[in-house]
C-alpha cells in the first residue's frame, strides 16, 4: 500500500515554513506543527514511510497543499511505451503505471516518482533532463 515517503514530508514542512513562516521565530504554523508531529514520529521509530490512513486530517491536508505544487506526471513526451517497450525510456513508468496514472491517487503517484528516482534510468535524468526542469530552474538571472 503506498503512503508517505519521509522526504516528501521533510518537502512539505520546508515549503510550509517558507509560506507562513514563524512570526516570533518559535512557534510554527499550524501545517508545520500537524506534519512535524507525523514527522518525529516516523524518525523516532525508524520509518521511512507511513500507511496515508494514519495521518490526521490537518497533516494530510497540509501534504496534499505542497503536493499539489509538485510536478503531476514525470513524462517528458517520450514515450518508448508506445513503440512496445515495458517501461518508458522516457520518463521510466511501466505501460500500466502510464495507463492508471489518472485516476492515482496522490500517494501512488508519489510512490512512482520515489522509484524513477531512485532507479535514475529514464532519459528524463540524462540525454532528455532539460525537457524535465521546470521553467525557473532554466531562468538565468543576469
């Protein structure tokens, strides 16, 4: 069963702090308070990831908030799928995870994306990763 992923946790913390920072430099703001508490929990017993139905409301709110800042699908508009390859070169989904990924929910995609990561195989990580960076990150500032 897929669920959250520690890094997209300490993601989602990082980008709450940066939106609704502490005023008095102590006390965090509500988000930051529902998923730093998932979050000590998960370092305390070692985890890695924790099942989405043990998180509270307010954690799982605040983590669908920054998640759906995130990139939806890893594709880079090529896809080997279409040719008869089982994974994409492309982006490094299977035929099925590019067949499904509409009606993923935000837990199961998350968990693709931690496995292309991870894998760092598809084209989008080397020959093709321009097509992957977002418009910002090509941005020069002169």
């Amino acid at each position: 069963m897929p669920g959250l992923h520690i890094q997209d946790l300490e993601a989602a913390i990082n980008w709450w702090r940066e939106r609704r920072p502490s005023q008095d430099g102590l006390i965090a703001c509500d988000e930051v308070l529902a998923l730093a508490e998932v979050y000590a929990d998960m370092v305390y017993r070692r985890h890695t990831h924790l099942p989405q139905t043990r998180l509270k409301p307010t954690a799982l709110s605040a983590w669908l908030a920054w998640y759906a800042t995130t990139p939806d699908a890893p594709c880079i508009a090529i896809c080997s799928t279409t040719q008869g390859d089982a994974v994409c070169k492309g982006c490094g989904r299977s035929f099925d995870e590019i067949q499904d990924w509409t009606v993923m929910d935000p837990f199961e995609k998350r968990a693709v994306w931690h496995r292309i990561i991870h894998e760092q195989t598809a084209w989008r990580f080397n020959r093709y990763a321009e097509r992957a960076r977002s418009p910002s990150q090509d941005e020069v500032v002169a």
